[in-house]
C-alpha cells in the first residue's frame, strides 16, 4: 500500500455537533455500504433521513422520516433489490440500473418530480451515486487495489466472489480523469504519484470524533454500527431563521465520509463544513463559505472557493447547476454533493413557516 503522509490535506474533524437552535429545522441523513458476504460480495446499502423542527421551547418534533435499503452487485454497481420506508410508486423500476454515472438522469426519468419535491427520499436517492463510489475506499484499505496499474486490454482480475484473494489490477481507463477535480488535477500529487510509480496512493485520514453528543440525544436519527469494511456517509443541515433580516435564512452544513476498518477503527475520508444565508422569499443563495475539515490531498481544499459561485443562484436551479458549472480542478464532487443538497432548502424553509403539520405517506414528510 503506497502512503504518502506528507502529502495529505487538512485533518482537522469536526469534534460533537453544535446544540440545535430554537427555531430551526435539522435534516440528518446517513448512507452505510456494508459488504456482509465478504471485501468483493455484493454491497448492502441502508440509507435514513429524518426531519427535526426544534421550537421555541426547544423541544424537537419529527416531522419526517425515511429508509432506503438495496442490495449492489460488488462488481457492477446495479441494483439487485431496492425497498423504501415510507413506500415510493415507481422505485421498483430502478432494478437493474448501475449506480454510477447516469443513475441520476434514470432516476429522475422513473420519479419524475421528485427532485422538485425536496423529499428525505429523493435526497437519499440523489445521494447513492456518491455514497458507492466513495465505498470503493473499502477496497483500497484492505489491500486488494495494491500493485501497479496494468495496460488497457491486459488480464486482470475483477470483484468476485469466492477465494480469490489475488489484488484486483486497475487498468488506466478505470481511474477518474485527470483535471476531474482539485485532488485529481493534473499537476497536483495523486496525478504525478501514479504517472511517476504506476500505483495509486491511498489516503489514511484521521480517527472519527463520534458527532452525537450526550446533552443531545436527538440530535441525530438511529443509526447502526459500522461494522468491518464499511463505509458511511453523513450529512446534517440546519436552517433557521436570521434575526432581524426579514425573509432571510441561516444554514449550517456538516458532511463526512468515514471508513471501519477490520480492527474497529473508525477514520474520516471526507469532512466539510459549509456556513451562509437564504433568501427564503426570492428562494436565492446570498453567501456561502466553506471550510475543508479533513481532505485526502494537499491539493482539494482548492475547491473551497467554488461554494462562492452559488451567491445569487435560484434555490430550484441548484442541483443541476452545480452538475453542469462546477466542474474540473477547481471543483470536488464531494463538495457539490454538499451543495447540491441545498436544493432542498426551500421544502425545509417551510417548516420555519407555521406548526408542523402530520407527517404524510410520501418521502417521510409533508414536501412530496
């Protein structure tokens, strides 16, 4: 395995989350990829999204919950079997597709609205593209991406089942592009580590700070422990009202990435904090400023000014704006999930509004 310490990027984590505000509403989801059949078996994914309206009072409502569980061929990505918590018309028709580049264009076909909707659901669906391609790391902390690359064309072997325990050889074609992001830029360490060695570097990031905090136990929904080779990924939103600044809004965003290994260690891959304010009445980004917690690569946190770009931009037109214009070396896909996830901000924004009526049957709460 070829580290490269002196090369890593920020590790810095976030410590606990911060106490929810009065009047404020926390969206919270979690996205696990476990591979209970072994490191090159079929991937499971268990993703939950909850709702949270804190009052005045601070006491937390739930105003809307939801589940998603599928099953992904380990070599392929495609979905052998998906199910949903509250049920979705429609979902069943995902079987069969790759999560990967063009699921979200399948899934917006299947579901049509939805995206409109900013449902829990659809915001986990939106984020399962990201979540399986990062649960690859599980592969390259257990030693099975080891060993130079191999030439196009050339044998290698791939995820299978079995006793086949050989590393599995990566052809060129298989890597990202170059200039895909900051950490992939052309110049920057990844890129000269494997033009120089051949081999791609694994990034070690820092242990995980457990995020729950004792004098809040509502402060995030239920989740199952990790367990060996897992990854999970992890958001938290809060929107609350800007005292004193009429329609405006204040949103405060945490995102993690976060690995198991064999021996119960958990450590962040990915970590981003992200600050700035709504107009609610416009439904428009005003400011956005982010903060790189912990990155692979002394190079990513050069996507950090790519969040100012947002200022100005249409609620509605966020995620896929940010898909089409925030691109090459100055960008992070993992960051633009992050704010891509902003869209959803004018569903929530309506629970600052009044009371919070009953939940609905449609994506765990009343948006859908």
């Amino acid at each position: 395995m070829l580290l490269l310490p002196e090369a890593a990027g920020p590790h810095d984590p976030v410590r606990v989350t911060p106490a929810r505000p009065t009047g404020s509403v926390r969206r919270t989801s979690s996205i696990d990829t476990s591979r209970p059949d072994g490191i090159r078996g079929d991937l499971v994914m268990v993703a939950r999204a909850r709702d949270l309206l804190t009052g005045a009072a601070a006491t937390p409502t739930v105003v809307g919950e939801a589940e998603l569980r599928l099953r992904l061929d380990g070599a392929s990505r495609q979905i052998r079997s998906i199910a949903s918590s509250p049920n979705l018309s429609g979902l069943e028709s995902l079987v069969g597709s790759s999560v990967g580049p063009g699921f979200r264009a399948r899934l917006n076909d299947a579901l049509p609205g939805e995206q409109d909707s900013g449902s829990l659901l659809y915001l986990l669906l939106d984020d399962l593209p990201g979540a399986a391609l990062v649960s690859g790391y599980a592969m390259q902390r257990a030693g099975l991406l080891d060993g130079p690359l191999v030439t196009d064309g050339a044998e290698r072997s791939t995820t299978s089942t079995g006793g086949d325990d050989r590393p599995i050889r990566l052809t060129r074609a298989q890597l990202p592009s170059e200039d895909l992001c900051a950490g992939w830029a052309h110049d920057a360490v990844m890129m000269v580590t494997i033009r120089a060695t051949g081999e791609v570097p694994t990034p070690m990031g820092p242990p995980a700070p457990t995020l729950e905090s004792d004098d809040d136990p509502s402060g995030w929904h239920a989740m199952e422990p990790l367990g060996p080779h897992a990854m999970r990924r992890r958001r938290r939103l809060d929107l609350l009202a800007d005292e004193g600044r009429g329609s405006a809004r204040r949103v405060d965003v945490h995102f993690r990435d976060s690995h198991m290994d064999p021996s119960g260690l958990e450590t962040v891959v990915h970590e981003y904090s992200l600050v700035g304010s709504i107009d609610s009445a416009e439904g428009r980004v005003v400011e956005l400023v982010a903060r790189a917690d912990v990155l692979p690569w002394m190079e990513c946190p050069g996507a950090l000014a790519s969040a100012g770009r947002l200022a100005g931009m249409p609620l509605a037109e966020l995620r896929p704006r940010v898909r089409r214009e925030l691109t090459g070396s100055s960008s992070c896909t993992h960051l633009n999930d992050m704010l891509r996830s902003l869209g959803d901000v004018s569903a929530l924004s309506a629970e600052l509004d009044g009371p919070a009526p009953p939940p609905s049957d449609r994506g765990g709460s009343r948006r859908g």
